[in-house]
C-alpha cells in the first residue's frame, strides 16, 4: 500500500494511483558491466527509465553516463559521495548536491532536476536546499532489495509483490563508489520484471511522465 502522501513540485513516493504505469529507476551508477547489459535490456524491450547517478561514478565511468543520455533515459541527482552523514548541514547538502550537477552537465550536457538523497534520507533541512537549487525529489514505492545480495528470483518477486498503480520501482546498477559491484541479480531478474508487468499491461515511463513534471514551473528556471 502507498502509505505515504507526495507534496506537489517538492516531494514524491508514486505517481498518479488512478493510472496503469510504472516507472523503473536504478540508483548508485554508472558502473559497468551493469549499467551497460541493463541499457541493452531496457532497449531489447523498449523501456524507458530513470537512472539516479553518483557524480564520482559518473567521473569513472563518464562513457556509460552518456550512454544514459544517447539511449533516451532520464538522469537524476544522488549526490557526488554518497555518503549518508555528509547530507547533516545545509552547506554540506549544497555542496553534495551542486557537485554532482557539475559532473553530470559536464559529462552529460544535462542539467538534471531530479534529486534522491541516499538511503531516502529526507528531511526539512534536506527538502529547503533542494528547493533551493531547483530540484524535486523523488523516493519510491517499491524496493527491490537488490543491494542486499539477494537473488534474481527474490527481486523479482519483491517488485511484483508490491506494485501498484503508479509505482516507483527503486533498484540499482551500482553501489556507493564501489566500481565494478556486482549487479548481475539485477541485470538477470530485469527481463522477467518487465515482461510480467507488460503483461499485466502496465506502461514503463520514466518519472517525469509519469509524475507529470513537465508542467511544473518550477523546472523552466532549470530549462526543462
């Protein structure tokens, strides 16, 4: 059940609960292999998703990050450290936040709007420099549990378990700073997610779509 209420233009948990889509979203990258076999199932499939980047991952795997952006997907912001306690006073959450900016436009040439803070940790110290720097932030619904080792057969049945309409599906292609982490859980149980919700005729959207952020004015300043 989505328990917990969005806040329009400031905070997220779901999407529309009245529509048939989903939007998959994949945390802690770039980081290859993974990110890489994941574009390619996303493509295979013809899905689009959201990829919340690190900003020194996208600094080691700059490549990968603009392969994100070639194959149509969306980018957010999830820090240039990832370091959960460094998000504790407001310049530090400014710093964390516009450093990782920098990284992506640089590597990417986009200027994302989209923030999700590490771990979910959100809080009114967090949400007042978001707003600040013209972001939105977007949690989730449903957690696939991926980071925890499980198997391909676990996160498929977590995520399917718990979907809904206007889900937000967190999963990961990377972990921390930690190139190279092992994702192929991940890699291996995406087909099967996405076929099962394609059956059940559900839309894969990215966030923007399907939270309805183009017509937010709010995003104009940061040219969206």
């Amino acid at each position: 059940m989505m328990e917990r209420r969005n806040q329009a233009g400031i905070i997220y948990w779901h999407g529309d609960t009245g529509s048939h889509q989903v939007a998959l979203t994949f945390d802690d990258g770039p980081n290859e292999p993974y990110t890489s076999q994941i574009l390619d199932i996303l493509d295979e499939y013809a899905v689009k998703a959201t990829f919340f980047m690190v900003g020194r991952n996208v600094e080691n795997f700059p490549e990968t990050a603009r392969k994100v952006k070639e194959a149509g997907h969306v980018i957010g912001n999830h820090t240039y450290s990832h370091r959960g306690p460094i998000l504790n006073t407001p310049p530090r959450v400014a710093n964390e936040i516009s450093k990782a900016e920098d990284v992506i436009q640089k590597v990417t040439s986009i200027s994302p709007y989209l923030f999700r803070p590490p771990y979910g940790a959100v809080g009114p110290r967090v949400l007042r420099q978001v707003e600040r720097l013209g972001y939105v932030v977007s949690q989730w619904s449903v957690n696939a549990g991926d980071w925890r080792g499980a198997s391909p057969q676990k996160i498929k049945k977590r995520v399917l378990s718990q979907i809904e309409d206007g889900a937000i599906v967190l999963m990961h292609d990377g972990r921390n700073l930690s190139a190279g982490h092992d994702r192929s859980s991940t890699v291996a149980a995406l087909p099967e997610i996405i076929l099962s919700l394609q059956d059940r005729g559900y839309k894969l959207v990215t966030l923007p779509e399907l939270l309805k952020l183009d017509s937010l004015e709010n995003f104009i300043s940061k040219g969206f």
